[in-house]
C-alpha cells in the first residue's frame, strides 16, 4: 500500500480511491524530517534535564530510506492524513521514560506518520503527553512543525469540580487553551469535542468548536465516539452555527464494530460509517488492535508487564475465554496466510474506504515499524474477511459506550 517513488524528486503523484471525490495522495520526495532537522541543528537536541535525556539521538533510519506513505483526504475537507497515524494516548505519562517517548515521535515522523494525536486527558497524569510533545515541538520538531498534523481533544474528566469535564463552552475552551500552553503552540490543526455531552446542548459544544477554529486556535473541527443519530445532529448543527465537522474519531477493530452497526435511535437506521460516507466526513480509527488483544501479546496469558496486569482501560474482564478464543482463531488464520494478526488487524481496519487513518499507540520503535510494515502486505483474503464477519460485532470491550456512543 506505500505509494512507491514519484519518477521525479519534488513531484507527487495523485492515486484513484475507490471513494468518489478522494484520491490517495503520495507525498512528494524531498529531503526527510531528519535531514530537514539536521540543516537546522535541531538533531540530537535533548532536553535540559539531563536524568530525562537519551544517550543517543533518534533512530539513523529516515523517510529517505523508505517508500513515503500513502494519505488520504479526510473526507471532503482539503486535509490529507497518513494511512498510519501515531496516537499518545499510552505509553506518554510521567512514569514513561521520557528518552523513549522522544524515540517513538522522531521515529515516527522520521519515517512519515505526519499526524500525532492526543487528548488533554492523555498520560497519567492528565496533561503529560501533551508536555512530552511539546518539549519535542519547541526543539526537534520545530523546523517541521507545518510538516504535521497535530490534534487533541476534550471531554472527558481532567480536572475537579463541575468545569472539569463535559461538552460546555467553559470546558471546550479553557482546555483548549491549557492544551496550547502545554504544547507550546498557538493552534492545533484540529480540535475535537471526545465525547457526546447529553447534559449540554449541541448547540453549546459544537459551537465552541465553531469559536476555536474561528479564533484560530484550531484549523478543524471534529467529533469522537458520538453515534451516528448524535453525529447527524452534530452536523446539522455545525451547518446552523458555520462551522464543518471535517472527521469523527471512533474506536474500530475486529473485536469491536459498533460503527458498523445501524443505530436503534437513527430514523433512517444508519451506522456511524454510513452518516460518514453520506456527509462526506473523514473517520479516524482508533484502537484497532483492541488495546494489543489483536496481537500475540495475549495469546498464552496475561504477561506481568503488559498493560492488563498494570491495570487501566484494558479490563481483566476483555480477556475472557471467548474473546481469546476468537483472537486465537484470528491468529491462526493470519499465520497460515503468512502475516501477523496485528498486521491483519491494521489491514482489516483500513479495508473500508470511508476510513482516512488508522491511529496506533506504540511501547517502542520496533514496535512502531512492525505496524508500519503492515503497509507492505497484501490485502487480506475472502477467507480471512469472512472469518472476521463470522465474529460477534461487540465483544463488550468498547469502554467508551456508555460515556458517549450509546447516549
């Protein structure tokens, strides 16, 4: 699926997509993140606090030394996104060395995965991935800051008391802005509402997107795990106040397929992927290893290192018998086509050709080129795709139901 090299360095070559209006956009060739970070001495820079400095630069690989990755236009806005997108949403907290966090985002820019998503929640603590990306932003990254696509969101608890979470003016805004301080940057490119607010109009959060991109604190707006009924609202709104939605970011693997699904509470009984296609809005899927269920990480026991024996959004519960049972099956299948089950994961998820990116997490930079090379595989087979439609579209792992999509 890499777009391969353009006959002449500066040109790009535009792809037909099977979605009308989108095409797959291969990136021109030009000097790399790394070398473009080097012209400027921004290479090797560490921060100042010597205990949180690496004992080396960043990985020597560059995007110069691979195919670019393919994009593709987020829905009917003008903004392309990679196929591979980088979300921090684990392994970017305060009791995650720093050195390695670095790695991870170099490496990943170095290597073209232009767009780096967070939360203002994101860490623990809240706020300590947007911190680690913003040293990373006022040193390594500086010279190809317009190079990215950076994005956050806001919604769910971050601070105490009534104002510190929710869908309202107050909340959207103020963590907006803590979420800019914290990034040392004075916009986004885009800015989503996380979750549907059933205590505060539509109205009020969606225009507060509306004043964030209208202020220039925010390039785009978006929305995440709002169902589809909540989504039709939502635009309908954005049409009222004169603001687009450009994207939805929804959770999307094998073992969970609720966007699929049509909506009991939708007039029409559309599925999130369905108000998508219709309205032109790009979808960003999240999680589409299952939080490393849909990889070999599980397949024989919870390991004392991973991240269901430290606790947190990957519920003891998720790895029941049945569930393990279908991720083993999946993983046999895979085998025998000669693949990983996570590259099938990522493979199947970016199957759908409403789906702009895939947004994955990443412990380490093997880890990050072991998903990138999914991008090199084949598709998958009829057998492997009836395979997945053969499994339950919810296994009750969707921890963000009922805190937004079932609302």
């Amino acid at each position: 699926m890499h777009c391969g090299r353009p006959d002449g360095a500066g040109t790009s070559t535009s792809l037909p997509h099977p979605v009308a209006g989108r095409h797959l956009i291969c990136p021109p060739v030009s000097r790399s993140p790394r070398d473009r970070r080097a012209a400027s001495g921004s290479v090797g820079l560490v921060p100042t606090d010597s205990s949180t400095a690496p004992a080396a630069g960043p990985s020597a690989a560059s995007s110069a030394d691979h195919a670019p990755l393919p994009h593709r236009r987020l829905g009917r806005s003008g903004l392309a996104l990679p196929a591979v997108s980088l979300g921090l949403w684990q392994n970017f907290g305060d009791a995650d060395p720093r050195a390695t966090q670095r790695e991870i985002v170099l490496h990943a820019v170095d290597h073209g995965v232009t767009h780096l998503d967070l939360a203002n929640n994101y860490g623990p603590p809240g706020g300590a991935a947007e911190e680690s990306l913003g040293h990373l932003l006022a040193r390594e990254l500086r010279p190809v800051r317009d190079e990215l696509v950076v994005t956050t969101k806001a919604g769910y608890r971050m601070g105490p008391g009534p104002y510190g979470e929710g869908g309202s003016r107050k909340y959207l805004l103020s963590s907006l802005d803590a979420s800019l301080r914290r990034l040392g940057l004075d916009h986004v490119d885009i800015f989503y509402s996380h979750r549907f607010d059933p205590t505060t109009p539509l109205e009020e959060t969606v225009g507060a997107l509306a004043t964030a991109v209208r202020s220039g604190r925010a390039r785009y707006a978006g929305i995440s795990s709002y169902s589809a009924r909540r989504t039709w609202e939502a635009l309908q709104v954005a049409e009222q106040v004169g603001v687009d939605l450009v994207v939805t970011q929804v959770s999307y693997s094998m073992l969970n397929r609720w966007v699929e699904e049509p909506d009991p509470h939708d007039p029409a009984g559309a599925s999130v992927l369905d108000v998508a296609g219709a309205e032109g809005l790009g979808v960003v899927a999240f999680s589409p290893l299952a939080q490393g269920m849909l990889t070999d990480r599980y397949l024989h026991g919870v390991p004392d290192d991973s991240r269901a024996a430290r606790g947190g959004p990957l519920r003891p519960a998720f790895l029941s018998d049945a569930n393990l049972d279908h991720v083993r099956r999946l993983d046999d299948l895979a085998r025998a086509h000669g693949r990983s089950l996570a590259t099938t994961a990522i493979l199947w998820a970016m199957r759908d050709e409403r789906v702009t990116s895939v947004l994955l997490g990443a412990s380490s930079t093997r880890q990050l080129d072991e998903n990138l090379a999914a991008l090199d595989a084949p598709p998958l087979s009829a057998e492997e795709l009836a395979a997945v439609d053969a499994l339950p579209a919810d296994t009750g792992i969707n921890i963000w139901a009922s805190r937004s999509s079932d609302l």
